[in-house]
C-alpha cells in the first residue's frame, strides 16, 4: 500500500511538471504564432529599430521602449542590488534577534504591496522629490528607477538572506579559525560560498523590475521617445502593452503582441545570460 501511494504521488509530480511545460509551450507559441508575422510585415528593422510609435499613421516603432525598459530597470538594479545585498548580510551575520523581529515581517510586508500602492507612493512623493531636487517634470526615468529599486528590495533581501544562512557554519568557523574577523569571515568566506543563490536573487529582481507596469505607467511620464536624461519622461514595453491593448483594433493590436514578443525574448536573454554567468562563477 505504500509503495502504491509512493508511485501515485511519483506520477501526480510528474503530470504536474509536464503541464508547466506544457503552459509555457503554449505561451511561446501563442506569442510567436500571433507576432512573428505582424513583425515580417512591419519590417524587422522597422519595428525593432524605429524610433516612432504613432498607430495612427501606421508607424510602430518599439526602439524607444526598449531603450526606456534598458535605462529604467538597469538604474532600478544600480539602487536596489547594493542596499538589498548589504541588508542582507546584515540580516543574516550582523543584526541582533530582538531587531531581526522587527526587520523580517516589515521585509516581508513590502513584498506583499500590491503594486499600485507603490505607484501611489512614488506620485506623491517621490515624483515631487525628483521635480524639487533634480528638475524636469518629476514623471522621469529616475523616478521609476527609485520605485523599482524599492519593489525589488523584498526578492533580493529574502533570497540573498536565505543563500547566506544555508551556507555551513564550518565556512565561517574556518575563517574565524584562521584568525580573521568577524567581518573578513562574512565577506571573504560565507559570501562567495552564497554566490549562486545571491545571483539567482538578482535574476528574479530583474525580472520584477522590467516586468512591472502599474506602478512605472504612475510615475515614468510614458512618453514614447528617446530618453536624453534620466530626468527625462520614458515609457516601457510593458507600459506601451498596458496602455493601448484595451482600445486597439487590427494591426495596432498585433503590433503590441510583437511587442509582448519582444518583451518575452528580452527577459529570456537576460536569464540566459544569467544562466551561464552562474556556470561561470
């Protein structure tokens, strides 16, 4: 009988993993199938590399979105990487339990926000902040950048945290051993054993960046042209979707498909490359 339930379960497991391949199977060829040939049609160079977008006269031009979604989640990365990656480590080697209480459930409630509250946020506060301090109109590259770099923070602080703590106690012991400090034990032993699961923080932190829409259509002032500053208006790929799809017909509706095609295949590269950096390291 309990081998019986051991092969049951085996095959529940195993029907349950075909069907997520088998989703996204049918999610790349939904998306293939409906924007490679609005691409062929618009042009290849046309669409990827023109640098305007107005469905009305027929032009579609995505360039100036892929560069916005480049500059914006790449600034977000800037800020949030190095202020999740160091309160990580300080949650995991340096903070004190009674202050740990405090810091896990508030980390844990950000990433629970839902993104308009976010996007709120950042037009109150943040969009004024940049008007008053940087100029421009506050609705800005920067803008986004700052509200990304803060939504990306709960991915990045957990998963760092938790690639830190699973690293042996023997690591840090051996350092300490050797004579080093506390902190040369941190950040010479543990950290580069943590590597891997610090990366793959990264990756996810990404990928909640570039595919953020609610809160960037808030505060990035969606303007489809090529950005000249970081206080600059841009408008992302994702945006460019969430905009028009409600109200577009014939091809303007297929072209923002190929734009979700160019958006998957975006994000497909960027976990490739991060796929074979973590072979590397």
């Amino acid at each position: 009988m309990k081998l019986l339930k051991e092969k049951g379960m085996h095959v529940i497991f195993f029907i349950t993993s075909c069907l997520s391949i088998i989703f996204v199977g049918l999610i790349c060829l939904f998306l293939f199938s409906s924007g490679i040939p609005v691409i062929l049609r618009i042009g290849v160079s046309e669409f990827l590399f023109g640098t305007v977008w107005k469905p009305a006269n027929q032009l579609f031009g995505v360039f100036p979105m892929i560069i916005g979604s480049l500059f914006v989640t790449g600034l977000a990365l800037l800020i949030g990487v190095p202020i999740g990656l160091t309160t990580a480590i300080f949650m995991a080697k340096f903070c004190p339990p009674s202050l740990y209480k405090l810091l896990k459930p508030a980390i844990n409630l950000m990433a629970g926000i839902p993104s308009v509250v976010y996007g709120f946020f950042g037009l109150v506060v943040l969009v004024p902040f940049v008007r008053n301090y940087f100029g421009g109109f506050g609705m800005s590259i920067l803008t986004a950048a700052i509200l990304l770099g803060l939504m990306i923070l709960p991915t990045i602080i957990n998963i760092s945290e938790s690639a830190i703590r699973a690293v042996p106690e023997s690591y840090y012991e051996g350092g300490i051993a050797l004579g080093a400090s506390h902190e040369r034990s941190v950040f010479f032993t543990v950290l580069p054993a943590a590597k891997r699961g610090i990366l793959a923080s990264v990756i996810l932190g990404v990928g909640r960046a570039i595919g953020e829409t609610m809160a960037v259509i808030m505060v990035a002032g969606n303007q489809a042209i090529i950005p000249d500053s970081i206080i600059s208006g841009v408008r992302t790929l994702t945006t460019n979707i969430v905009m028009e799809m409600g109200y577009s017909t014939g091809i303007h509706r297929e072209a923002l498909i190929a734009t979700a095609v160019v958006l998957f295949v975006f994000i497909l590269l960027i976990n490739i490359s991060f796929s074979l950096l973590n072979k590397e390291v």
